[in-house]
C-alpha cells in the first residue's frame, strides 16, 4: 500500500542549531502538506504545497521556518535556528486534488526535541 | 489557531461498550474526515463524508456529516482493546484542483478496559 514517507523519526538537537525534515508522498499526490501538532493538541497547518508551488504558508514562521519542494516531489522543511517552542510532532501529508476528494495521507512524523 | 471543539476530551471504558464522540465548529465545512493517532505515530484516515446527512460505515465504526454542516458525530460500537488511542475530527472546505487546509479539533483519547 502507498505511503508518506518522512526521516528522520526523531531528532534530537541544542537550540540555535539548524534542523531539516524530509518527507517523500504517496506517488503521483500534487498536493503536499506540512503540519505541526504540539503534544496533546490536533496537527496545525504550516505549508501547503500544488507541486512545486506554495499554495498556502501563512502559518509559517518565516524568520527561522523555510520549506521547499523544487521539483514537486519531495519536500524539505528547515528550522535554523531551533528554539524551544519548536519541540512537537512535524507531520507530512499528501492528496490528491485531482477528483477533489480532500482526504490527506500521513506519514509517521518526525519527532522534534529542542534541548 | 482555528479549531473545532471536540468532546469528551477523553473516555474510559470497558470493552464491548459503544463509544460517540462529536465534533462542532462555528464554521461551515463541505468536507468532514476522522483520523485515529497512536502514540509516537501520525493521523491515521477511518472515514470521510462529503454530503450534509450523509451516514457512512468502516466497520464497527459510523459517522456522519451534520445537517448544518458545522458538525459531526463518530461512533464505534462493540469497542476492542486495540481501538485505545486519539480520535480527532477535520473539517475542510476543498478549494478544486487545490486540496485545502485541514482544521482539527483537539482530539479524544480513549481508553478501553478488557
């Protein structure tokens, strides 16, 4: 069965270091998602992406928060530097608007810990 | 950031009981999905609808999409151990050929009793 695909499952770092996310979706979905979920809360919408274009990154803190999906496949998000508030679940998710179903595919998410 | 109420916050109970947990929202939404979350893993997709009454099945699992569109229920019935986990609720109101920004309510946790 396709899947969302994201690495790493964990990560670890000091604040003022820079980390990056990668995720991979499901074959063939042109709409891919990236959503912070801060523990025992519901997933919150960073960037939405149509291909290699941003559809939506109004919630996205831009002054450390970059993402980019230059050949509308995979995707990188980047923090630089990391804070303590970033620590929680980063999530990826991919659809296919095609149809226009709305359903939004996970992957397992990388867990961030900011030390 | 916007989100959806979503109650209990939490439920305990025995297995083989039913289990409804709802959601509302101050807005309308033309699309409602339910996720189940488990620990340390990311939202995991039961049941969408995409109609205003619609009533669909996954199983022991029943939802449907509230008549005014600002609300919708989840039901499992029979409940098993393995159904232990987060429950959230996510309305979307689908822009065409764009997909859209899923609003999620806070989540119920459940917990079942063998």
């Amino acid at each position: 069965e396709a899947e969302v695909a994201q690495s790493p499952r964990y990560k670890i770092t000091e604040k003022s270091q820079a980390v990056a996310f990668w995720c991979d979706p499901i074959s063939g979905h042109a709409t891919l998602y990236w959503y912070r979920q801060i523990l025992g809360q519901g997933p919150e919408l960073l960037v939405q992406f149509q291909d290699e274009s941003v559809v939506d990154d109004s919630q996205l803190p831009k002054d450390r928060f970059s993402a980019e999906r230059l050949k509308g496949v995979d995707s990188t998000l980047k923090i630089q530097p990391a804070e303590l508030g970033d620590s929680a679940m980063y999530l990826c998710a991919s659809s296919s608007p095609w149809g226009g179903t709305g359903e939004q595919f996970f992957g397992p998410g990388t867990r961030l810990t900011v030390l | 950031g916007q989100q959806l109420n979503q109650s209990p916050q939490s439920m305990f109970i025995q297995e083989g009981e039913d289990v409804s947990m709802n959601c509302t929202s101050s807005s309308i939404f033309n699309t409602w999905l339910w996720y189940k979350q488990d620990p340390g893993e990311g939202p995991v997709l039961l049941i969408a609808l995409y109609k205003a009454g619609e009533l669909t099945s996954n199983g022991r699992l029943t939802a449907q999409f509230g008549i005014t569109r600002k609300d919708s229920f989840l039901n499992i019935s029979a409940s098993i151990p393995s159904d232990v986990g987060i429950y959230f609720c996510a309305g979307i109101n689908m822009i065409y050929n764009q997909g859209g920004k899923l609003i999620f309510g806070q989540g119920t946790e459940l917990s079942v009793k063998p």
